[in-house]
C-alpha cells in the first residue's frame, strides 16, 4: 500500500514537475524569441555618391551615408580624397577630420588616427576601415574596398 | 535542493519575519457552499491583469505612440517580431475577457450582497477598479492608430463632451484638443501605459488587502445557519492549486483564441476618410451606446445626449453607493428587491448589448 | 448713234450663237458686256454656268433680257452689283445649295458644300473680322469657273496642291492665322510618292483635298477631321485599301488590315490612346518620311529610343547594314507589328532569331538559346512564387509584402525586353538575374509564411498538451491532498 502511494505520489510528481517545466518553457521561449530584434533586411549598398568634387574644398572632410553606417570623406590639403570608416573603433562614436592637427579625432575620448586610418593616439584599438574613392566627371564615388 | 531552499527561507524569515505570514496564510479558509464558485472570478480577473501587464511591457518594446508609426510597428509586431503576433493576439484578446471576467465578478459579488458591512470600502474600490477597467479599454483600443479606433474614440470623446458644465473642458482635456489627432494618441497612451496602471495597481492592493484582512464574504443564509457547521477549505493550497488549476485552463483558451482568432489590424486611420460602414463600440460600451441611440433628441427641454449621459451617470453612482443604500442586507437580512434589480440591471445590459451588435 | 450700232452687232453675235445652239440665247448681259472686252465675260465665256445657260444675273441679279443699263441693273430686278466678302459665297449657295436648282440642271454635284464650308476651318471669320477666310471664288475662281473634272479647273487633282498652297505655302500670310501651323507641306509633299506622281501627270494619287477633304476641312486637332490622327487610317486606307484603284501601282494593298491587328493599330483604332502611330507618324505627313528621320527603316527609334540605341551599338547593326535589312522590320514587321512575347525570341519555330542563325554551333544561335532560357526563367519564377504567395494567403497568413516585391519583376521584364535589342547575353544575364533575386525573395517569404501557418498550429498543440498535462496533475495532486 505504501508502494502504491509512493509510485502514485511519484507519478503525480513527475506529472507535475513535467507539465510545470514544459509550460515555463512553452512561456519562456516566445517570449525570449520576441525580445531578441529581428533582423532588418539590410539593402545591399554598393556604393555611393559622395556629392560633386567641386563643392569639397581642399583640407575639408563631410561624413556621408553608407547605407546605414557613416563614412568619412576628406579631402586633403593637397586634393586628395579619401574615404574611411567614421566608426571610431573604441566605442563607436562618430569621428571628424581636425584641420589644425591633419588627423581623424574623435571627440568622445580624444582618440587619433592618421589618414589612412591607423590609430596613432588614444584609446582605439584598431585602425579604421578604409574605402575606395573614384571620380565620375565631377562626381565623387564611394565604394566598398574588397 | 530542499537544503538550500530551507537555508533561503530562513534567512529571509530572520529579516523579514516571513513565519508570522506563512502562519496566517496557513491559517486562512474558503468556505465551501452553492455560490463557491463565484469566488474564482476575482482571481481570474486577477491572472487577466498580470497577463495584461506582461504582454503590455513585451509590446512596449516595439510600439511606437505617434501617429505616423503606431499603425506600422504594429504591423512590425504582428509580422516580422518572432511570436509578436502572439503576444499581440493575447493582450487583444485578455483585454475582452477582463472585462467580461470582471463583469461577473462584480456582478456576482453584487447577487451575493457581499458588498455588505463591513466589507462596503472593499465594493467601493471594486468598482473603481471596474470603471478603471473600462477607461484601460477605451485607451487601449486607440493604439494601433486604425480607422475604426479612431471613429470609436471621436464619438466616443463627443459623448463626453455632453457632459454638463464640464464637458468641453473634459472633451478637450482626453483629446489634446479640439480633434482626435497624434495628441490624443500621445496622451491615451500615457493614460494607458502610466497612469491607468499606477492608479489600478494601487487600488487593487487595497482591494487584496481588504479581502485578506476581512477574508471571504458568505452568503447571507449561511449566516444564520448555525446548525450545521460551515464547510471550508484551507486556502493554502488547496483553494489555491484549484485557482491555479483555473487559470491554467484559461491561459489555454487564450492561447487557442490566439492563434485561431489572430488581433486585426484594419487600416490606418485617416482623419478626412469618411466613417467605416457599420461602425459601433467595442462590446463593453454597446449597452451604453445603444441606449443613447434610443433616447430622443430632445425630451422636453433636456439635450437627448445630456439626459443619457447624467442617466448612466446617476447609475454608476447609484452603483458605487449600493452598501449605504441596501440596508437591508447590511443588516443580514435577506433582500429580494436587490436580487430583482440586479437581474433587471443583467437582462438590460444584455439585451442592450445584442440589440446593438445586430443593429 | 454708236447705242444702235452696238444693239445691231448684238443681235447679230447673238443670232450666230444661238445658231451654233450656244446658251444664253437672251443673254444681253454677256453681249454688253462681251464687246466691252471686260475680263470677266473673256473668262465667262469657258465657265460652266455659261455652258449651262446661266446669265450673268444668275449670280449678280438684275434682268438678262433687258438692253437698257438701267433696266438690267436694276435693283428691283434683284441686281446685287458686285457681292462683296461672305455674300459671294451666299450667292453661289443659293443654287448649289438648292437640290431641286441643281437636279434641274441635271447635275448630280452634292449640295451641301456651303454648309460644308461655313462649318469647316476655312469658314472662319478671317483677321479683317467680318468676312469668311476663304470664298467659294477663292479656288474655284470667279468668272471662269469649270467642272472638277477639267484639267484646267484650279480644283482639278493635279492643280490642288498648287492651288492650296497659294495661302499655305505663304508665310507672312499663315502667320496671321495659325504661326504654329508650317507652309513646307507643298514643299515636302513633291518629294513624296504622292507628290512626284502628282507631277508626273498622275491624278489618281493623294492630294490635299483627298486627306484633308475639300469644303468640310477641319483643323488636325478637330476629331471630325479626317486627319485626326484615329481618322488617318481610314483615311489613307480609301485608296490604299482598294484593289483597283492601286492595281496600276503594284503595291499591296492590305495595309490597313494588318495593321488593324497590331498593337499600334489596337492601340490608336480601339483604345483611341493619341500616342500610338497612325500612318503619318512613320510615313510622314506630306513629306516621304517624318521630318530628321533618313528613312522609314529607321523610324521606330524616334518613340523606342532606348531600343534603336541599343540595336546601334549591337553585332546586328553591321551584319543588317551589309545585308541592307531595314533593321526594326526584319524581325518585328512593319505594319502587322504584334505585341513581341517571349516566343519572338529563341531558337524554335516560332522565334525570328532562327530564321539567321540556324547553325546550332554558331554564338547567335547560342546567344538566342540562351536568352529565350533566361527570359522564360523569369516567367516561372514569378508563378512559382505566386503559387505558394496565394497557398500562404489561402490559409491566412499576410504575404502582403510578398506580393509587392513580385510586382518589381514585371519591372524587370519590361527591361529585359528591352535589353534584348542588345544581343548580348552577359548584358541580358545581369538584368535577369535581378528579376531571379527578387522572385526566389517573394518565394522564401511565402514558404515563411506557409511555414509559420503550420508553426503555430503545432506550438498550440504543444502549449496546449502541456498545460492538459499540468492541470491533469494538479488535479490529480488537488484529489490526492483532499483524499487525506
């Protein structure tokens, strides 16, 4: 008899602990797939305009949209254009072209990097990700550097 | 495991004397009788709540309360959020059955008299917490920003707007102005999701608490049976488990109402669009809003909309006052009258609520 | 003395032509005026009225029987003098309009030219302000008026052209009506086939009045003109429709047909759409081909630009220049052009590119294989995501996305369509590939969908069987415990 009742007990045990774990799980999984974001389609940019060379002046810089990241455009004191990254590689803040020091600074922890994106000062680890920039007529062109 | 939960449990009970609570919940009884049943229906408005507030906070994450992006993130949650259609279903579908859950609630509590001394403040919070209940619906059904949402909140607003003296003042306080625009959005989703829910949370732990102090009201006759003694029930567990054992059953419910019956969405709402065809209130207002629709428009000197609106405005009051004005049962004598007028005030709502959705 | 002189040689003239059965037996009018050597009873005297024995006072009034001046150009008698502006034209209505008048003299001619003409755009009041741009004297001349039918008449076929352009080619003239309106059309219309048959002596070939009509003329814009671009193939069709008329000229004559059944035709004829081309539009209106354009060959680029370019810088422009193909017509037609589906292009019967290339080893052949391939890929990737877009929509899932993606591949089409007339099959594969992307996108959110339908209905199974499992053990332990 108290075989029957244990069995029983365990049965009903199981039952519960089964059907309890199953159900928090059942609640639990929806709700951890709901709060992770889903994942937008992202458009596939090739490359982009960069606006009409003749509206850049020497030692000058504008930050342009790449798809959904910020691209740093300079031009140089002598002309040149480069394109990089303008994600600073520390902890993502945009950065900007100092005229007065001829380096990318950013502003949120006085990291430094030199034109071609190397980080020389500062807190960034890593250089920044250059691009590659080419002139159609008067049309500055931005693309993904393979 | 039973080690170390034992070890929790004592040193929270050396900070927080938990032993003195568990002696009284230990101690707490259900008395066993006919009407027994009802007493499952605070609990599961209860569970309706606590669902609404999780699932609220989950839609929280990706609703965005202007008028130019509510319609869309909803489509976003109904369509690319993994299991947003689902949450989304069961908030739409837990808010219908709170109100219906409440509904009976109040209403069984109202055919039990249970309202009686000394239990009249524990009534009196229960219908604020109804009304409050109602004004969760009508704030919420704004949200996804669709044609009929904002038809149902014009009209809606108007009819408030009737109110004497106070009217205008009322109207342009819910809209944010003289028209349901974005502000109106703005501010019913500030109702909906701050105000609404810090007022109901408060309200409702002093209803809990009265209940625990004053315990389960029983039914009038049972008070004067003194012969046989009362059967009861230890709360805990067994009441308890059986609530639980409910609430497991409606969460199921709900689950198949989601995924069969999914939330609509409709259309987005265009202020210069002319009303949808057939357009009416959600459930819980049709007895109201019918009604309204058979007063004439004038009665003597009185605004038909005027005359409805103190109508159901004396009889929310009424309503809230019954305690002080049922002496009878105050007194533990059993009162017929309540019971008659309590079943006119059912039959009324009910054939008032079908005649407005075949209308 | 010379009054009696003058009467006496009258009656003499007049016995010699009514001898000679000459009309106007009594026509004192003319015998006055004849000996007075006045132009207009020199030119009279050819002028059909005068053969038909109508007076002088047919149409100035008065009495033609009376000698005296005063009595003949009398005022009582209906004498008008000379009638001045629109009275010309009311005066020559007045018997040609009439029909009793006209079937009295045994002329078959239609009455209705006055109306005609008051109605037409050359009724209009002229700059002056009161008067009628054009008379009837204004072609048909005043005094010495003849049947159409005379070669000598200004209103016979080979004479039209010269008569109209009298104004029309007039510049400074035609500016004070219409500056829009050009005076090359004489110009343009001799070096046409019309116009050089013309010259040549040929009165059967289209002149103004055969297009543009004679009295009823209505300006091009005007839809009851016969030149109103949905009129014009009807117009030309009159002649070039006829058998006989054009057997002389060896041309076929079933123009008009086929070109009733090609899309220009359905498109002008049937939906009435003013863009599509009417006979001029390729042809020319008077010239031989529409202005800047070298020859009718090369006339569809002028509306499908983008394909004309694309043609020019492919493999075919050479090989058809050699050839002498006229380059749009060689594989779509000229005027039976039907709307070009996918069967034109490709390698079996019914594609145009086999009639060249038939060598199966040959890059042409390869090429046309090759882009029929893609092309049709197209089509059946877009059904095949159709067909799980409406399974997922059957069973109430949202594919609205789904289904608006897909619409970008009819995009897609049309620009392979055009990319064609490239005949490069690496150029054709770029355009395609994009309409693939795009169709196996709409495709994997339908199955999404599908599978998402299908999803939930087994996580409710589950949630369900769990939460039957769990209340069936509680209810099971809620039995056990009140058992006690």
């Amino acid at each position: 008899m108290n075989n029957n009742l244990q069995n029983r007990r365990s049965f009903i045990g199981s039952i519960l602990t089964i059907g309890l774990a199953g159900l928090g799980g059942s609640i639990l999984y929806p709700i951890f797939r709901y709060l992770v974001p889903p994942k937008q389609r992202e458009v596939e940019v090739s490359n982009v305009s960069g606006g009409k060379l003749k509206d850049m002046e020497n030692d000058s810089y504008k930050i342009v949209r790449f798809g959904n990241k910020p691209v740093i455009l300079i031009r140089t004191d002598k002309g040149e254009l480069k394109a990089l990254s303008a994600q600073c590689t520390h902890l993502d803040c945009t950065v900007q072209y100092k005229k007065s020091e001829g380096v990318i600074w950013c502003a949120c922890h006085n990291g430094k990097y030199d034109l071609n994106g190397r980080n020389i000062s500062g807190p960034p680890p890593r250089p920044l990700d250059p691009y590659n920039v080419k002139l159609k007529g008067d049309e500055i062109i931005i693309s993904r550097k393979v | 495991m039973k080690k170390h939960l034992s070890k929790t449990y004592k040193w929270l009970d050396d900070r927080l004397d938990l032993t003195s609570l568990s002696h009284f919940i230990e101690k707490k009884t259900v008395p066993i009788h006919r009407s027994s049943i009802w007493y499952y229906f605070g609990g599961v408005s209860l569970f309706f709540f606590i669902i609404q507030v999780c699932t609220g906070i989950l839609l929280l994450f990706y609703y965005k309360g202007s008028a130019d992006l509510a319609f869309e993130s909803i489509q976003f949650i109904m369509s690319k959020v993994e299991f947003g259609w689902l949450i989304r279903s069961i908030h739409a579908w837990a808010a219908n059955l709170f109100i219906l859950s409440v509904f009976i609630h109040m209403f069984s509590v109202y055919f039990e008299k249970s309202y009686r001394r000394p239990r009249e403040l524990t009534w009196i919070s229960g219908v604020l917490l109804f009304f409050l209940t109602l004004f969760f619906g009508f704030s919420g059904y704004l949200l996804p920003w669709n044609k009929l949402a904002f038809f149902a909140t014009k009209v809606g607003t108007d009819i408030a707007g009737n109110v004497p003296i106070i009217g205008e003042a009322l109207k342009g306080f819910l809209r944010g102005g003289d028209d349901v625009t974005g502000a109106t959005l703005s501010r019913f989703f500030g109702f909906h999701v701050a105000l609404f829910p810090g007022i109901f949370t408060t309200i409702l732990v002093i209803h809990l608490i009265m209940v625990q102090r004053q315990g389960m009201s029983e039914p009038i006759e049972s008070d004067k049976e003194t012969t046989v003694k009362n059967k009861t029930m230890p709360f805990f567990p067994n009441f308890m488990l059986r609530d639980m054992l409910l609430w497991l059953v409606v969460l199921n419910v709900l689950a198949i109402l989601a995924v069969f019956f999914p939330a609509e969405l409709g259309e987005k709402a265009d202020a210069f669009a002319s009303a949808p065809a057939g357009i009416k209130p959600e459930w819980y207002f049709l007895f109201m809003f019918q009604t309204l629709k058979y007063i004439p428009a004038k009665l003597f000197v009185f605004d038909g909309e005027i005359l409805g609106i103190l109508l159901f405005g004396l009889a929310g009051l009424l309503w809230l006052l019954v305690p002080f004005w049922d002496t009878k049962s105050s007194k533990g004598i059993r009162n017929r009258k309540m019971n008659y007028l309590g079943l006119a005030a059912v039959a009324f709502i009910i054939i008032l609520t079908i005649l407005g959705w075949v209308s | 003395m010379k009054r009696i002189l003058s009467m006496i040689t009258a009656v003499f003239i007049f016995c010699i032509i009514s001898v000679n059965g000459a009309p106007a037996a009594e026509d004192k009018c003319y015998l006055c005026h004849s000996t007075m050597d006045d132009k207009e009873s020199k030119l009279f005297k050819d002028d059909i009225h005068f053969q038909k024995g109508i007076s002088c006072s047919g149409c100035h009034g008065g009495d033609n029987t009376a000698e005296d001046n005063d009595a003949a150009m009398n005022k009582q008698k209906g004498f008008i003098g000379v009638p001045k502006g629109n009275k010309i034209s009311e005066v020559c209505a007045k018997c040609h309009g009439n029909e009793k008048i006209m079937r009295g003299y045994g002329s078959k001619l239609p009455v209705n030219q006055y109306d005609n003409l008051v109605n037409s755009v050359h009724g209009k009041l002229a700059v002056e302000g009161s008067v009628r741009i054009v008379q009837c004297i204004t072609c048909h001349t005043a005094h010495g008026i003849k049947s159409v039918k005379n070669p000598l008449s200004p209103v016979y076929p080979l004479n039209i052209p010269q008569t109209c352009s009298k104004c029309h080619s007039d510049a400074g003239y035609m500016k004070t009506y219409n500056p829009s309106l050009a005076v090359d059309q004489y110009t343009m219309y001799k070096s046409s086939v019309h116009g050089k048959l013309n010259s040549s002596g040929d009165p059967k070939p289209a002149q103004c009045a055969s297009c543009h009509g004679s009295h009823d003329i209505k300006p091009v814009k005007d839809i009851r003109s016969k030149v109103y671009p949905v009129n014009i193939p009807g117009t030309c069709s009159n002649c070039h429709s006829d058998k006989e008329y054009m057997a002389q000229y060896k041309i076929p004559t079933d123009q008009f047909a086929k070109y009733s059944r090609s899309v220009h035709g359905i498109a002008l004829l049937e939906k009435n759409d003013p863009g599509a081309p009417a006979c001029n539009n390729c042809h020319g209106n008077h010239g031989a081909t529409p202005p800047g354009v070298e020859s009718i060959s090369k006339v569809c680029g002028t509306c499908h630009a983008l394909n004309a370019e694309l043609f020019s810088s492919s493999p075919h422009k050479k090989a058809f220049d050699e050839k002498n193909y006229p380059e749009c017509e060689t594989c779509h037609g000229n005027h039976e052009i039907v709307t070009a589906t996918n069967k034109l292009l490709g390698v079996d019967k019914d594609a145009v590119c086999i009639s060249c290339h038939t060598d199966p080893n040959s890059s042409g052949y390869k090429s046309a294989k090759l882009m029929r391939q893609l092309i049709d890929s197209l089509d059946n990737t877009k059904n095949a995501a159709m067909v799980l877009i409406n399974i997922a929509e059957q069973k109430g899932m949202d594919v609205t996305e789904a289904k608006f993606k897909l619409r970008d591949i009819n995009q897609i089409k049309l620009e392979a369509r055009t990319q064609v007339h490239s005949f490069d099959p690496s150029k054709f594969k770029d355009v395609v590939s994009k309409g693939l992307l795009i169709g196996s996108d709409a495709s994997a959110d339908a199955k999404g969908a599908i599978h998402e339908y299908s999803f939930r209905r087994v996580g409710l199974g589950v949630s369900v069987f769990l939460i039957c499992l769990l209340a069936f053990g509680l209810f099971l332990y809620i039995r056990r415990i009140e058992k006690k």
